[in-house]
C-alpha cells in the first residue's frame, strides 16, 4: 500500500522557533485543506499528527464519518473523564486498530485485553510493578545507567551518536532485567529489542477491516518479516520462563513473581501463553515508552540551555558530586518538571482510542456501539483554552502546581492508567540526572528533527547528538 502514499496530500510541515529564554520545539503545521475519506486514512497512515486542523486543537468535541464508521473526537477535560472513569465500562475496550496490530505480538496481554481476563490480571500486574518495588527496581536502573554513562566515556568527543537508539538500548536493558532478571545476556536483550523495533517498523496503524464494516476489524497479515520479529521476541521469553519454571531464575524478576503468583492462585489462569503475553506487555510498555521520552527530553534540554543550568543546579544541591540514586528522587523537583513538560508535549502515545460496547450520548453526539471514541493527548496537552503558551517548553509550569484534572493524561486516565506510571517516571528522572550531570548533549547542527506516532511518538528520523564530558 506504500504507493497509495503520494495521495496523501503533500509532507507535513513543521515548525520550531528558539530565542532568548524560549523555546517553541517542533510540532507540526494544522491540517488545511479538503479532508477527503482517501485523503484522511492516507495521511493517518503516514502521519497521525498531520491530519488535525486547527479548530481541533480547541476545547471541545468533532465527529467524523468514514464510510459509515462514526469516530468521535473528545478534547475536554469532562469528556475525558466521562469516557475515561464515568462510563469506563462502556468504553474499556481498545479500538480494534490497536488490537489487532498488537495481537501477534502479546495475545492477550493486558494492554489490549478487556473483561474478566482484564479485571483478573490488572491488580496482579499493578502489585508487581507498583511504587513499593521501586527500591528492588531502582538498583537496576541505576547499576544500567552507570554502566552506560561508564561506555559513553570510552567515546571519541564529539563522536555523533543516535540518542533514540542508545536511550532504546538504555531501557531496554533496565526493564529486561527487571522483568526477567539480572542474569539476562545481552545478546538476549539485544534480540529483543531489535525484535520489537522491527514489530513497529512493520505494522500497519490503520485496519481497514474496521473501517469496511468489521467491528472487531481483521486479523494482520503475518508476513515473513513479522513473524521473524514475533520469534525474536517470544523465543527469548520462552527461555527464559523455561528457566524459572526449573528453579534457576531470579526470584526479584517479574517473571518470577507472576509465577509464584500463579501457584499460589490458580484461579488466576496464567498459563505459558499468558505468562509470556503479561512478559512481553510490560517490556513493550517500559521499553518503547521511556525511550522515546528520553530521546525528547534531550531535544528540548538541548535547546533550553536555562533549562538545562536550572537542573545542574539541583543537581549539584541535591546530589554534589556523587551520582544520583532512586532515594534522591522525590528531591530533583526540576528534572521531574523537565520529564513531566516532555510527556506533555511529546506524550508516548499520542492517542487513546476506545470502542463503544452500547449506544451512549459523549458531549453532543449520539454515539453507536462499535463506534471508535477518541482522546488525543497531543491534542489535549496543546489546547491554548487549558495551557498558557501551549506549544513552548516551560518546565516551570509543573513546579506551580498540578494541571486540571483530565487535562493532562499522558499515562491515559481512570481504571485503565497505565500500571507502571511510577516506574517509568522513576526511571525517567534518575537516568536523565544520571547523564546530565556527567554529559553536555547536543543536537546536531541542521539535523531534521521530526515527531512521528505509529505505536508510540518518536522522532522520525532518530535523534543525532554530540556528547562532551563536562
């Protein structure tokens, strides 16, 4: 379908603008134009970012209609909230586009589930990764950013480096020895991670199933090249379950405690499929998500030098010459301010899509069941009625008190939030102080820097730095 590409319409154009004490990062241009039916599904297909118009980005709620399917757009904080929390039931189901591109890969993982096998498996998943790990976790996070901010020091100065790569190499690193311990060779982490990298690559966001009149839209085509990607990823799980079925895993993994849960409450139904599906879930969403708000925030840091003297300067309060720990964490107010600015401006997923199980009314729109109901987090966190200066990068605002409820959900909202929240956010903040306080980045000069969202939002074309010692 690659050809159907030059019907789009023309490339997106973006926009970045920086000056004295501001810094306005790339976004793209609204939408203008005649939004055909081809023209829209073409353009989602290459660029979601792209197809919003102007008016989109208010407060309020659109529906649009393509052949037939009725998809309503919420951007209001009540809306949100309503379809998120209130009506929760009726809209837990992701849409049929997410699950289907994601079913190969996680079965069903609870990402994509929903109903009993959801309500059994959410607070199983949520006590092993809840806040009160972090300790356990923290150990890891900080031996794998030291041990990286130790190789980046073996680097020639000013040697050019892919930020998206390393920062994917960093999480990935951290969340598979969390998830299935710390004897994990890297050459097993390595094949996971290009195993869910080339997934990304080679799946289609859009199903047009769906869009045809299917309600649970079609299966994916498993091609050659996607079923190599799936073997990557489910032959190292599988060995590695296989080894903690024999006794000879680590007992603070994951995995290990998904297990022992499993024989003490068989009720639970995790069987290997399933062990590896809640596996493969909590890799995808600790890796893929983290990395890409990582490789954010060294673009903006890279490009708010006030930004980046303001949290060298807590640092140095905070930490003095020692590196930072997970204890210092509730400390560096900063650093969180800079990742919470970056999830709002580049939110991992840049859309929360549910499917309607019945009829419903959402703001002033009668919405049929099997209908596709939208919250935009990239639309939401740039809305001018409930952000001052919504495209610029101001950390600042996160030190002046939290945002209105609803009005900020980069981890989405309601029952559904995301389970590892802390997780990530912990792991954010310690390895973002950890190279900043060692590290000056720098983006290239000239380099094209573009957002782009398929399963998650990253730049297009990665993230070319600099690294200097300081």
């Amino acid at each position: 379908m690659y050809f159907l590409d030059r019907f789009a319409g023309p490339p997106t154009k973006f926009h970045e603008k920086a000056g004295e004490g501001f810094f306005i990062p790339v976004h793209p241009e609204p939408f203008r134009g005649p939004r055909t039916i081809l023209r829209l599904l073409l353009q989602a297909r290459r660029d979601f970012l792209g197809i919003w118009r102007k008016t989109e980005y208010e407060v309020g709620y659109r529906e649009l209609k393509i052949l037939g399917r009725q998809i309503v757009l919420v951007n209001d904080p009540d809306g949100v909230k309503y379809v998120m929390a209130t009506r929760h039931d009726n809209y837990e189901r992701k849409s049929p586009q997410m699950r289907r591109a994601l079913e190969f890969l996680i079965g069903d993982g609870l990402f994509i589930s929903d109903g009993e096998t959801w309500k059994r498996r959410r607070p199983l998943v949520s006590d092993i990764v809840h806040k009160n790990r972090l300790p356990v976790y923290g150990k890891v996070m900080e031996k794998v950013a030291t041990e990286m901010a130790e190789r980046w020091s073996r680097a020639q100065a000013g040697q050019t480096i892919d930020m998206l790569s390393e920062m994917a190499t960093l999480t990935a690193e951290i969340i598979t020895r969390a998830v299935f311990g710390k004897d994990l060779s890297r050459e097993d982490a390595r094949q996971v991670t290009e195993g869910f990298t080339s997934y990304q690559s080679l799946i289609d966001t859009l199903n047009i199933g769906y869009t045809l009149g299917f309600d649970d839209g079609l299966p994916v085509k498993r091609t050659k090249m996607l079923r190599k990607a799936v073997g990557r990823v489910h032959g190292v799980i599988d060995r590695v379950i296989d080894d903690h079925l024999e006794g000879r895993g680590d007992h603070d993994a994951m995995l290990d405690l998904l297990m022992r849960r499993q024989e003490k409450n068989p009720e639970l139904g995790l069987d290997r499929s399933a062990l590896r599906n809640e596996a493969a879930t909590i890799f995808m969403a600790g890796y893929e998500t983290t990395a890409a708000t990582l490789t954010w925030a060294w673009y903006l840091l890279g490009n708010a030098p006030w930004a980046e003297n303001a949290m060298l300067k807590e640092l140095a309060e905070v930490c003095g010459d020692r590196a930072p720990t997970v204890g210092d964490i509730p400390k560096l107010d900063y650093a969180r301010a800079v990742v919470e600015e970056t999830l709002r401006l580049y939110p991992p997923v840049a859309i929360f899509a549910r499917q309607a199980r019945e009829a419903d009314t959402v703001g002033p729109y009668k919405v049929k069941p099997a209908s596709i109901v939208m919250a935009v987090p990239w639309l939401l966190h740039r809305t001018p009625g409930l952000w001052e200066k919504p495209n610029h990068f101001m950390p600042e605002r996160f030190l002046k008190g939290r945002p209105a409820p609803y009005s900020y959900i980069p981890f989405a909202a309601g029952p559904r939030i995301c389970a590892g929240l802390q997780f990530g956010l912990t792991e954010a903040v310690l390895c973002l102080a950890t190279f900043l306080q060692r590290y000056r980045i720098r983006v290239v000069q000239g380099a094209k820097i573009e957002p782009m969202a398929r399963l998650s939002l990253r730049p297009r074309h990665g993230l070319p730095v600099t690294i200097e010692r300081r």
